[in-house]
C-alpha cells in the first residue's frame, strides 16, 4: 500500500468515528431523561399540601430530610 490509500482509509476511519460520536451525543441530548430525575425534580419543587408535609416527601423521595431551608 502506498501512502494515498493509507491516507485514504484513516480519512475514512476519522469520518466514521465523528459520524458515529456526533450520532451518539445527538441521542443522548434528546433522549428523555431518567425516571429518577423526574421524581426528585417533583420533590424539590413541591408545594405544600394538607395530605403531605414536605418532610414526608423528603423521607420518601431521598431517604432523608435535606436541609434546604
């Protein structure tokens, strides 16, 4: 092999693992994210109701009281 088709096929590589990295974050920034994400986001965003402290959302959500306030 001379030194064309050496050039020739790491351009081709190159291309191939950009395609496939570009492929990849492009899945990764529109994929939904995780259900555990939802649910903490639901658990700092609380508001207060009659049928739960936040306390008791924090017991469940986290495992513990977190010292936000």
């Amino acid at each position: 092999m001379n030194n064309v088709h050496r050039l020739l096929i790491l351009g081709i590589a190159w291309f191939a693992f950009l395609l496939g990295v570009t492929i990849g974050c492009y899945n990764q920034m529109t994929a939904d994210p995780p259900e555990h994400y939802a649910i903490h986001n639901r658990a700092l965003n609380y508001t207060d109701k009659d049928c739960y402290t936040k306390s008791d959302v924090e017991l469940i959500v986290f495992g513990k009281i977190l010292d936000n306030e």
